[in-house]
C-alpha cells in the first residue's frame, strides 16, 4: 500500500468517527429537548390549573365590587337630591321671610309715619 491509499482509510475512518460522534451528540440534544418540552408542557397545565380559580374569585371580587360602586352611587344621587329639596325649600321660605319682614319693616314704618303727623 502506498501513501495515498493509507491517507484515504484514515480521512474514511475520521469521518465515520466525525460522524458517530456528531449523531450521538444530534440524538442527545433531541432527547434534551424533548425533556424540557415535557417539563414545559407540565408546568403550563399546573399553572393554568391554578389560574383558572384564582381568575373566577377575581370575577367575583370585581362583581362585589361593582355593585356596591353603583349602590353608593344611587345612595349618593339620592343624598344629592334631598340636600337640593332642602336648599331649594330653605331658599323659598327664605324668600318668603323676606318678603313677609319687608312688609312688616313697610307698616310699621307706615304705623309710624301716622303717629309723627
């Protein structure tokens, strides 16, 4: 055998061994792979597991508190509403007053006026 055929059958056996070693390290990282989506895929069911209740409370937390927004809301428009009947009714009797103290302050200045002649 010459030289050249011995530089061949160590370049094949390098490269089936290149090639051994490649495959092995391919099927490795696959498996690896293959394990973290499993442990991925498992983490995701737990955790959408777990959300789905803690979502429904928040639901209801967000329901409870909604209603008792729009029940003091109406508490409040009806306070609004009687506070405007009594400033409404205290501006009238007001007016009333005056009104009724304008013509007793008129008479009796009239009363007087009789009693200067």
């Amino acid at each position: 055998m010459d030289a050249v055929q011995i530089s061949l059958i160590v370049l094949i056996i390098t490269s089936v061994l290149c090639m051994v070693v490649l495959t092995v390290f391919v099927s490795m990282v696959l498996y690896s792979s293959k394990k973290f989506m499993d442990g991925l895929n498992k983490a995701t069911d737990t955790i959408n597991g777990e959300l789905e209740p803690a979502v429904k409370d928040l639901k209801e937390t967000l329901g409870g508190i909604n209603s008792i927004v729009k029940m003091a809301d109406k508490r409040v428009q009806v306070i609004n509403c009687a506070l405007n009947g009594i400033v409404g009714a205290t501006g009238v009797l007001g007016g009333k007053l005056k009104s009724v103290l304008e013509g007793a302050a008129a008479g009796f200045k009239a009363g007087l006026n009789l009693f200067k002649k």
